[in-house]
C-alpha cells in the first residue's frame, strides 16, 4: 500500500514531467523566452526531485543516468537563456557603448539556438519514460515508507550544507552552488509544507523563495560580467573598449556589495534556531 507522502509525491513528479514536456514541445518550434525558461525551470526541479529519491531509495537507485540523459538538453537551454537575459539588462542601459555588445550577443544567441535545436532534436523522451519505469521499479519498497518526515530531513540536510557553504563566502563558485542547493531545498519543501502545513515550514519556504529570487538577481549580472569580458577578449574590441571596463569596475563593486548583503541574509535565515524549529516538524 502506498503512503500519502508517496502518493503526493508521484503526483507532483508527473505535474512536473507535464510541464517538462509541455515546454520541451513548445520548445521544438520557435521558443518564446519564457518557455525556455520554464523548460529549464522544469529541469532543475526534476533533478531536485532525483537528488531527493536518491537519498530515500537507501542505495537502491542512483540518479546518475538520469542527470547524464537530460544534461545537454539543460546545458543548452542554459546558453540560450543566459543570452536572452543578458539582452533584456542590457537594453535597460540603452548606453551606445553596449551597441557593439549587444549585436555579440545576438549573434550569440543565434549560435546557442541553433545548438539547443539539435539537442531538442535528438533528445528523445521515451529514453527518460524507460528510466523512470526503472527508477520506480528500483524504488518500490519505499511507496508504503515514505513519510513527510523523510522529505524534511532532506532538507535539513541540504540546507545545513547551504549554511556550510555560506561560511566561505564570499565566493562567486560557493555562491552558485549555495543556489543551486536552495532551489532544491524550496522544490521539497513545496511537498514536505503541502503534507505538514506547519507554520515554522511555510514560512521558510518563503524565506528560501526569496533567497533564491534575491541570489538570481546577483547571478544573473555575474552571467552578464562574464559575457561583457569575453567579448573584450574575443578580438572585437570597439572604442568603446574603455567605457566597457568602466562597467565590470561599476557592477563588479556593486556585485561584491551584494554578495555580502546576500551572506548576512543567509546567516539570518539558516541559523541555527531556524534548523531547531525545522527540527521539531520531525
């Protein structure tokens, strides 16, 4: 017999492989912006999903041929939508020294596009039905196991790692990884709340919620950095050069000062009272 917790998390897995392919469909023809982004938000929660079945499975299933078969896929929607973020920050600039920049990027994003639909093409989703039939048949002893409480200890144990890892800040590559980890924490915690409506859970995920969008807004002029300094290094210098460096000298400043607002955030929402409450929901 099946528990709540895995009944309820089999739905929200089969919401989530809805949405995947509804936004991998649309995705075949001409992508608007958003659908990419949801495609690739569809992704990142899926994997959330495996990381969280990986730790509950006991050793019987491992996500790894999961990841390995939607990896170029999420690679290049990633290219794709690194680009068209860039081009929506930019054009708030409206500056005629992002001229140049921007008709990189365009052509960029020609290059990324044309990438993504050769990765959509030989993408096959009948590989991904196989493994999950795989994936459940390896799981199968955990539908009568399978307890909200199982949902919050994964999370308390990826959110002690996010704490672990905000100690080391600042750093640009812990800071990825801090994200990383808290859209995890936030996908289960969607589950674990939905289960165990305990005020202490709502309210953090809020809190990771708005760490994310807070830790988003960061990474995305971290993306734009990047792009900006290998079109200075790629042989198109303009005479706009000099203004160009100008702004990595203005944002990098201003990304630094964020990064360490963004630490002080994260002491202040994973502390160790935090952790106790969160606890307590066991």
């Amino acid at each position: 017999m099946q528990s709540e917790t895995y009944s309820r998390f089999i739905q929200h897995y089969s919401d989530l492989l809805d949405s995947f392919h509804f936004y991998f469909n649309r995705s075949r023809l001409n992508p608007e912006i958003e659908d990419l982004h949801n495609l690739r938000v569809s992704i990142k929660k899926l994997r959330a999903m495996w990381s969280l079945l990986q730790t509950v499975s006991n050793g019987s299933w491992k996500k790894k041929e999961h990841f390995e078969l939607i990896s170029e896929l999420f690679r290049a929607t990633g290219k794709v939508r690194e680009t068209q973020v860039n081009l929506i920050i930019t054009e708030k600039y409206n500056a005629d020294y992002l001229v140049a920049f921007n008709e990189y990027l365009a052509e960029n994003q020609v290059k990324a596009e044309e990438k993504l639909r050769a990765q959509i093409q030989v993408f096959n989703p009948e590989e991904l039905k196989e493994l999950d039939n795989k994936m459940f048949h390896a799981i199968k002893e955990q539908r009568s196991d399978m307890e909200p409480e199982q949902l919050i200890s994964f999370v308390l144990k990826e959110t002690r790692k996010v704490d672990k890892l905000s100690k080391q800040l600042p750093s640009d590559r812990k800071l990825h990884k801090i994200r990383i980890r808290l859209k995890a924490v936030a996908e289960i915690l969607t589950i674990a709340s939905e289960l165990n409506p305990h005020v202490v859970l709502i309210d953090f995920l809020d809190r990771v919620r708005w760490l994310n969008e807070f830790i988003g807004d960061w990474h995305d002029y971290q993306i734009l950095l990047s792009s900006i300094t290998d079109f200075l290094s790629s042989g198109q210098k303009e005479q706009t050069t000099g203004e160009l460096e100008d702004f990595i000298t203005r944002t990098t400043a201003w990304q630094d000062k964020k990064q360490v607002e963004i630490t002080v955030l994260l002491d202040r929402s994973i502390s160790h009272q935090q952790m106790e409450q969160i606890e307590n929901c066991l």
